[in-house]
C-alpha cells in the first residue's frame, strides 16, 4: 500500500464515558463506571488513518490544560503528525457521554466552545495552504463552525484530491449544508441524514437520490446493524454488516468506517470494496472498549474485510 499524505480538521478532545452496569433507570441515579480518553471524530479518524499506514497531520485548537496535554500525547502514541492550534487561556474541548451496558448511548453533552474560534483566517496561514496543496485527502468533522467548513471544502477541492466529511451529529452535520457540492463524501448516520434532507427515507436505498438532491455527490449512510449504503456519482451499494458476538462500545464506529472506506478509495477501490472496508474497520472498534482500536492494522482489515458480505448493488 502506498503511503498518502491526509490532512484532518476538526475535533481533538476529551472524550469521558460513562457506562451504566445494569437496567438504565431514567431520571434516578445508575450504577456505573466512568472511562476517559482522546477522542472526537476528526482525531479518531486521523488515528485509524494512521494505524492503516498513512501520513496523518491533524489541525485542531486546543486548550493549554492537561486535558490537552492528553491530547497531544494520544496523537504521538498514534503516529499522527499533531499541528494544534493552542489556546493557553483556555481549556480543550470535551464530549461526555452515558452509555447503556450494552454500549449504546443514552444521552451525550459536547462542550465544544473553543472550536468556534477557529475561523477561515486560520487557512490563510503559510503552513496551512501549503498542507493543503500536499495532501491526497483533505478530512474534517462538522465540530468547525459553518463558515470554516466552507473556506475549507472551496480551497481542498480546487486540487485533484478527495474532500471529506464527518458529520458527527445531527444538531451538527447541518454546518456542511453550503458546501456540499465540494465534498466528494459525506459519512453519517441515519438520524443525521435526516436532519441534513429534512426528510426521512422509506427504505435504505431511498438516500442516494435524496442526498444527491441536497446537492452531495457522494456519501455513506450507516444505520446500526442494518444495511449501510454508499453512493457516488455513478453508482450506489448496500452492505449488511455482519452480526458480532459482542459489542463493546459504539464511541468511534463511524469515524472507523470513514477511516477504512477512505483508506481504500486512496488505493483505487471501487465503491462496493470501499464500503466493505468500512464496515470491517467498524467492527473491529465495535468490539473495543477504546474509540480507536489497537486492533486496527492492514493486516487485521483485510481479515476482516473477507467477513463482511458482498454488496447488492442498486440501479
């Protein structure tokens, strides 16, 4: 596999979890434990992008805190090229989230103040036009404010280089609404899919043509353990992940996916592969308890790509 150069913007926090031990009890007190490490989609992405044999540079603000000092220190563990823009007066951003004890999310707070600073004057830096001009792929999450996505898709998109995006939630994922016609994909949910086309989808197939109708050229709408579909400008799939004995966490499926369906784009897949390398690098963070698996290798994807099924292509 050749090595791509891939610039990543957007969010590099703390991401604190805590995990209910037996029935959720709403509105009481549970019984639990709490976990705490690096997160954010953009970072999660960068790491899983750099675990598969990339040159990674991630560009995020950050607080100068020790919770920052985690940060930074996850990005060296990873191998991922850290350039943050740093804040010393203020404190890094934070996402916390209680999970059921089947791992799935109950209800999450993102404390994401210090990213609205980073404004499209920030791209008119040297370094940063430069990185831009070298880069293979150009990914960023939707934690940036609305203006910033925008100066990024219009400069990234100029060059023959992959532009994507992380939706990251529903409340967010609405920022890329004006640039949508520079991204070449946009991955999401379901639920943030319908917050992006105000509409819902009947069936799985149905959102190709209603994305492509907001104005994307190509996307992955992942929808838990059902069919996920992926859609470019000529062609669009489904693929059923296959079921797994166990599920650890949910924080960082997605970013997974993103990460190993771009991955397999860079080496001239076509879309059909990419999405079943998505899905594989899903999985294998599916059983983790961490939002990047130390599991994540070439070598472990393509085993793990040889599980997933075959896709069923759509007209």
């Amino acid at each position: 596999m050749k090595k791509r150069e891939i610039a990543v913007f957007g969010g590099a926090h703390i991401d604190r979890r805590g995990r209910i031990s037996g029935v959720t009890a709403p509105g009481a007190s549970n019984p639990g434990s709490w976990f705490e490490e690096a997160g954010g989609g953009g970072f999660n992405a960068a790491r899983n992008l750099s675990r598969l044999g990339h040159s990674v540079r991630m560009i995020s603000p950050r607080g100068g805190d020790a919770a920052g000092e985690t940060v930074a220190a996850a990005a060296a563990a990873a191998g991922v090229i850290d350039c943050p823009f740093t804040f010393l007066d203020r404190k890094t951003p934070s996402y916390t989230a209680i999970l059921e004890n089947d791992g799935n999310l109950v209800i999450a707070l993102a404390d994401m103040e210090l990213y609205q600073l980073f404004s499209p004057r920030r791209l008119q830096q040297r370094a940063i036009r430069e990185l831009l001009a070298a880069s293979d792929l150009v990914l960023m999450d939707a934690n940036l404010p609305e203006e910033t996505l925008s100066a990024l898709v219009s400069v990234a998109s100029r060059g023959d280089r992959i532009v994507a995006g992380i939706a990251v939630s529903p409340a967010k994922v609405t920022r890329f609404r004006e640039c949508l016609g520079g991204l070449s994909f946009l991955f999401m949910n379901e639920a943030e899919a319908r917050a992006l086309t105000g509409t819902d989808a009947a069936e799985a197939a149905d959102w190709p043509s209603l994305l492509r109708e907001a104005g994307l050229t190509g996307g992955v709408v992942t929808r838990g353990g059902a069919a996920a579909v992926a859609f470019d400008r000529d062609e669009a799939c489904l693929v059923v992940p296959p079921a797994l004995p166990a599920l650890a966490d949910v924080t960082g499926a997605g970013d997974a996916l993103a990460s190993g369906f771009l991955a397999a784009r860079l080496s001239g897949l076509d879309l059909a592969d990419c999405l079943r390398h998505g899905i594989a690098a899903a999985g294998i963070t599916l059983r983790s308890p961490f939002s990047v698996s130390q599991e994540l290798s070439p070598s472990n994807l393509e085993e793990a790509v040889a599980l997933v099924p075959a896709p069923q292509m759509l007209s």
